[in-house]
C-alpha cells in the first residue's frame, strides 16, 4: 500500500484541468491506497487574499472534493492550515534549501514575469513548502498535473538531503502519478497552452459554472479560418479544442470532427457546440452534488474536523521523529 499526498490551491473554484491532472486519481486512489488530499491554503497566501475570500474558496473546494466523490472516511480531506506541523517542516527544510536552486525553478520564473510587483519570500520558497506538505506524510506517490513536476523533482532533492545530512533513511522519494502513466496537462480555451485560474478571462471551465457560462466560453474560444489542404498540422489553438474533446466528449464525437478536420470539411461553430453539450453534460452531476453539500454546514464543518484530527496524528508522528534527527532532544 502506498501513502498518497495531494492538494488544491483554493484560489478559486475547481476547473477540468484539476480534475483530469490530479481529482480523477483521488478517487481511484482512495479506495487502494492510504491517501492524504489536502486544501493548500498556506500556499494561497502568496496572492494576499481578503480573509472573507480566503475562508470562503477553502470552503469551496472542499465542498467540490467531497462533491466529486472523495470519501472522508477512505481518504483523510484536510486543510493545510489545520496542521501546524506543516509550518515547522517548512522550516527546517528551508534551512537547506538553496537560494540558487528556488530561483532556478520554472513556476519562480514564471510568476516573476507575471507579476514582478509582488515577489515575495513565499513564492521563493513555495517548493519548499510543498515539499513540506508530502514529506509531514513521508508519500510514495503524488498524483498531479504536469506543471507540478519539477515541484516533484525538489522534493525528491530535499527529502534525500534531508537523509545525508543526518545520515538517515528517513524522507522515501515521492514519484509524481498518473494513472495513465503520463502526467496531463489540460489546455485551456482561449488560446492558453494550460486550463488555470491565472491563465485570464474564459480560459477555464469549472464545475460550478452554470450551463449557459460554460456555452459561453466554449463558443467564444479561439480558432481560425480552417485547414486548407487534407490532413494539414493543427495550431496550438485548434490542437487545444481536440484535447479538450477526447477528455470530455465519446470517442466517435472524437473521430467525427478529427475526420472532417482531415478532409477540410470542419465547421468550427458546430465542434464547439458539440464541446460545450458534452461538457455540460460532464459537469451536470457535481453541478447538482456541489449545490447540496454546500447547503449542509454540519457535514462540512464535521469532515474538517475530521480530517484535521487524522492528518494530525500523522504529522505530529513525523515531526516527533524529524526533531529528534535533528538533534532536538527533551532535557
Ligand atoms: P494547483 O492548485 O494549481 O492545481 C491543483 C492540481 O491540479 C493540477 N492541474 C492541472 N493538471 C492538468 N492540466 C491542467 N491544466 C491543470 N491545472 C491544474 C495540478 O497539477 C495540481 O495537481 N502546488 C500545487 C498544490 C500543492 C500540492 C502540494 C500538490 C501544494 N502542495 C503537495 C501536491 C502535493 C498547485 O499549485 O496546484
């Protein structure tokens, strides 16, 4: 049996891409293995949210993962801030955790170009942090998207320093998963290589969008004057609108408009009509599902609670043990 560490940032509701790059496997994942899946909200600070917002996204992601079929008594659901321990891993992996190798880091980089008015030490150190949130569950595995390997490869590398620098065998070294082998990466609509929360207006479908929100989007998404010789190679953008159509719509919707893209025959206004039928008709369940549980604040309130209790009593272990390695020992 594995133990499995995941989590979402609560920056805004969940989209497609969350769910095929990391919830698909949660759900598989829990009925076989001892899984952790967290909302990472120490993480989301580093955008300065408004406490009202802040309290109001964690709520909502974990009505969307208990929505989705997470179950709280299979798996521990748990937010990151109610596990202090969290913090105190942090720490100490931060005191070897080079500055040269955190600015080397791709997501670093890209949020520097992004928003270069807020670089702030957290966002520095965020692999950190996330190195933090899987090694407090000493995991095995960690089912993410794509963008989240190199975040993967830093864990590997702190959790083994870790080890020599004590020379113990303590941190195991988490592998990123997927349970088609390859890590995804979702495309979003409007032209944007990655479905994301920052990736700008229309780009991502969430599962709470309304039906009308969703044509809206898919409709609007970005494409151009069509192929002009048979089987021609397809930009980014229309390659996009393909992916999004092999995850959510049959196979023979599929092959249909990838036929009729090869003999130059494709209608754009009617592959996207058919892109936002089926994805309405993906997201129809946890629509209803999300509504409901979101009404029930007892449950809500009692898996928290739940979870913070179990994903406790495990980091606590943890970091019992890391103190004692380093050296901080009871007088
Ligand atoms: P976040 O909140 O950006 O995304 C949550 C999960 O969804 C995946 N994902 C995608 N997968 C495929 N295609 C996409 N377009 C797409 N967009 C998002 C992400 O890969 C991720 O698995 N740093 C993490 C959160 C985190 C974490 C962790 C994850 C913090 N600590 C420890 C695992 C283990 C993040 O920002 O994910």
């Amino acid at each position: 049996m594995e133990t499995v560490v995941s989590g979402i940032r609560p920056t805004g509701n969940l989209h497609l891409g969350n769910y095929f790059g990391a919830l698909r496997n949660f759900l598989t994942m829990q009925n076989e293995h001892n899984c952790y899946f967290f909302i990472a909200d120490y993480h989301s600070l580093t955008t300065h949210p408004t406490p009202g917002d802040l309290h109001g996204n964690v709520r909502q992601i974990l009505v969307e993962y208990l929505a989705a079929g997470l179950d709280p008594e299979k798996a521990t659901l748990y937010i990151q801030s109610d596990v202090p321990e969290v913090a105190e891993l942090y720490l100490f992996l931060n005191m070897n955790a080079y500055i040269g190798e955190l600015e080397r880091c791709t997501s670093f980089k890209d949020k520097i170009r992004q928003q270069p008015e807020n670089v702030n030490a957290g966002l520095l150190t965020y692999p950190t942090l996330m190195a933090a949130d899987i090694l407090i569950h000493r995991a095995t595995k960690v089912p993410v998207g794509k963008d989240q390997e190199q975040h993967l490869e830093m864990t590997r590398t702190f959790g083994n320093r870790f080890n020599r620098l004590y020379n113990v065998d303590y941190f195991p070294e988490p592998q990123a998963f997927n349970f088609g082998n390859e890590l995804v990466k979702i495309p979003g609509l409007n032209g944007s290589g990655k479905m994301g929360k920052s990736e700008g207006e229309g780009n991502a479908i969430y599962f709470a969008d309304e039906p009308e929100a969703i044509r809206k989007k898919v409709m609007k998404a970005v494409t151009d004057s069509g192929p002009t010789e048979p089987n021609q190679a397809r930009p980014d953008a229309i390659q996009n609108i393909f992916q999004l159509l092999k995850v959510v719509s049959a196979p023979e919707t599929y092959n249909f408009f990838d036929e009729m893209y090869n003999t130059c025959q494709i209608r754009y206004g009617d592959m996207k009509k058919q892109l936002a039928v089926d994805m309405i008709a993906f997201t129809e369940p946890m629509r209803e599902r999300i509504k409901a549980i979101s009404a029930d604040e007892a449950y809500v309130s009692k898996v928290a609670r739940l979870g913070k209790e179990k994903a406790q009593e495990n980091a606590s272990k943890t970091i019992r043990e890391v103190r004692e390695i380093i050296g901080f020992k009871r007088f």
